[in-house]
C-alpha cells in the first residue's frame, strides 16, 4: 500500500466492479460496492462462460465493411439488427467500421492482450481464498471447422493470434474424433488453444465473490447511483437511492449503462450495446468435451453445472427494447444441425447488453480533470475474460501503484 486506506465507491457489480471490490478490499481500502439490481443480475449473469484470452481478434476483421450489409441482410448470420434502431445507430457503426482493416485490427489485439491474454490465472489469483475457486475450470478452447479449407480462410485472425503468442494443436476429422466423439464430423477440422478455461456457472460465480466483498468488511448497497458529487474538481461522494454516500473515490463500472455518468463527469463516450443472447439446455444427454466455437453458426457451447449454454449471436438495438425471437430461433436452428443427437429437460433463454466502443477496446483508468474518479467499462464480448486483470489496474492505479502495462490504448479521455 502506497497511499493511506481510502474509502471507495464502486458503481456496478458485474465481473469488473466485484474484482475491484475484491482487489481494493485485498489492497486495504473500505469499499462500498452500489448496484441497482444486485451483484451478477444484468450482463455478467449471460454470458458463454469463457476465459477467452485467444479472443484477442476484434469482430472489425479486413474486409468487415464490404462483408456488413450481406451479414446483416441474411437471416443465417449470428448478427442481427433493429432497423428502426439504425439512423440513431449510423455514426457509431460508421466509427466501429473504420477499423475494419489489417492495421488497426492488428493494433487492437496487441493492445487486448494484457488485458485478456492470461486470463485463467487472473480468474484464479481473483478466486484465490473466496470460495469461488471450484467455479474455475482450466481447459482447452476449441474452434470448430466445417472443413480444413474453412479453417484456413480464417487466416488472418490464427495469423494474429499467433503473432502474439498463442499456439494451438490442429486436428483432421479422425484425431477430433478421439478428442470430441460427439461433435466429430466426416470433414470437420478443430484447432485446440491450450491454457484456456471457463466458469461452470457465472452468476454464482460472481456472487460468491461479492460475499466475499461483504465478509472481508465490504458494503452492498442495492441502488441506482445517480451522479458522481465533486467539489472544487475532486469526488466527494455519490447520490444513490435518494441519498449521500460519502466515499474519497469512485469507479463506474456500469456497462452499457455507464454513458450517462461518465458524460457527466465530462468523458465523450461513444459507448454502444450488442444484445447478446444465449440458450441453456438443461440435463442435456451428453456436453463438448471443452467449450467450443462452432464456426460455421459463430456460437460457443460450453458445459456449465447442470446444463449446456450456447452464446455468440449479436443483436444491434439499443438499451431499450425487449429480446427479439429471430436470434433465438437461429441459434435453435444451428442446434439441430450441429447435435442432431442431443436431448435435455428444458431450456432457459436471457438476453443481455455488451457495452461495445467503436475501437473494440475498453475504457480503464482515471477521468481527466476529476480527481478520484475512474472508469473500467466498454469490454465488448470479453467482459468476463477481462474483469479480473481490469479490476486489479484499477485497485493499483487508486492505491498509487503504476501497472506494469501502457495503459494508453485504453485511456478514458481518448475520443475527446
């Protein structure tokens, strides 16, 4: 501990602010953690449950701009669109697209990769001593291809993961099928990413650690925080619920949510939602071998306690409306046709809202101009990959510690 204990405010109990809480508790501070609707209850409750730190490629791939208006046009793709949601969505697409080339695609892997690359022993260093170990399984990450040649025009993105560090083992149709009887093919061809891992089920996960929060002297507070208070340009407190809490700093954490906030304390933030959906299939008679990105539909089926989910299909359309029945009814089509075999009890369906920045990077680290407030929110797709390394920055950087990263890429004052 570098500086005195302070007490801190974290706005939002998904992944990122319960492991600021956790990491600010561990560093000595008082931590009052506020959310309006309890620790896991929005986007950190769905999510494929994956420690994707291989996820490094951004979905702005060469070539997206081109490959758009055919995606989002054809009801077989996993991304879907509110049209009268699109004059309101235009300049934010228009941004997102501008980095759809090999530069920028390549730039913003390099810049995921402290954030996400070695998530496993982040999720186990967060865990460590809370009670939600046993939540933590190590494992392979395992993308599946319909064919070899189907692998190989996915070059671009193996070739940018390998140049930042990742290996993998390939596998034909016969040596998938000793790994994975039950999804193997006739023509399939599967690449294995070791050091991977996932969480059998995220919600609980979560909500262990933010017991831990309360046990180790931590606050819960269930409200909406309503602005950030300063005086003279440093945090003072938070109102909440009708009330003054009082607190030395801040940390919005909020998600898609965190707009209003941080435009208040004077971020421009061009911060969208992908509505993210996922199915669970309960009981189900058999699970892959390891969580597994069945490329041909772009959805992951991980095994979870009790259950199968699958996730990855991406709507555009704001905060405001309800699910749409399109990307479930896809994703039950690309079931029956990727385990035509598999039975299970019932299933469950959630929809949920991925804050998503136009450089598919997030925001981390402290307001310019506001002393004692921080951000850690825009984490697109990896929000649960990148929750505990985020968290951990925002613990050191409030304690007066220097991370051992260029935290520039995800400067919070970068689209000013």
């Amino acid at each position: 501990m570098t500086q005195p204990p302070k007490t801190i405010a974290v706005i939002g109990a998904g992944i990122v602010g319960v492991s600021t809480a956790v990491w600010l508790i561990r560093a000595g501070h008082k931590v009052v953690l506020i959310d309006k609707t309890g620790p896991a209850a929005q986007t950190s409750f769905g999510n494929a449950g994956l420690l994707a730190s291989a996820a490094i490629v951004p979905v702005t791939t060469p070539g997206l701009i081109w490959r758009a208006p055919k995606i989002l046009l054809d009801p077989t793709e996993p991304l879907f669109l509110k049209w009268s949601y699109l004059p309101r969505l235009m300049p934010w697409l228009a941004r997102f697209l501008s980095h759809a080339n090999a530069r920028d695609a390549r730039r913003i892997a390099r810049a995921l990769m402290p954030i996400i690359g070695d998530s496993l022993a982040d999720h186990q260093a967060l865990a460590a001593g809370t009670g939600a170990e046993g939540y933590i399984t190590p494992s392979d990450y395992v993308y599946l291809y319909k064919s070899e040649a189907d692998f190989r025009a996915d070059r671009f993105a193996w070739d940018t993961k390998a140049e930042n560090g990742f290996t993998w083992r390939e596998m034909n149709a016969a040596d998938y099928a000793q790994y994975d009887p039950k999804l193997a093919g006739p023509d399939c061809y599967a690449a294995a990413l070791p050091n991977h891992g996932y969480i059998t089920d995220p919600g609980d996960y979560i909500k262990t650690l933010a017991d831990y929060v309360a046990r180790s002297g931590g606050q819960i507070i269930k409200a909406e925080v309503s602005a950030i208070l300063r005086d003279g340009g440093r945090v003072t407190g938070l109102r909440a619920g009708g009330t003054v809490i009082p607190c030395d700093a801040a940390v919005l954490t909020t998600g898609a949510w965190s707009k209003p906030i941080a435009r208040d304390l004077g971020l421009t933030v061009p911060l969208e939602t992908e509505r993210g959906y996922h199915l669970e299939l309960w009981n189900p008679s058999f699970t892959p071998a390891a969580p597994t990105m069945i490329n041909a539909g772009k959805f992951v089926a991980t095994p979870m306690q009790g259950r199968l989910r699958l996730a990855g299909i991406v709507e555009l359309g704001g905060l405001e409306p309800g699910p749409s029945r399109a990307p479930f009814d896809l994703m039950r089509k690309n079931l029956a046709r990727v385990f035509p075999t598999l039975t299970w009890s019932h299933e469950t369906e959630w929809m949920g809202h991925r804050p998503t920045l136009p450089d598919s990077l997030p925001m981390i680290g402290a307001v310019p101009g506001v002393q004692g407030a921080y951000v850690g929110f825009g984490h697109q797709h990896i929000g649960l990959t990148g929750g505990p390394k985020t968290g951990r920055i925002l613990a050191q950087l409030i304690s007066g510690q220097t991370p051992n990263l260029d935290l520039s890429p995800y400067a919070p004052g970068r689209f000013a």
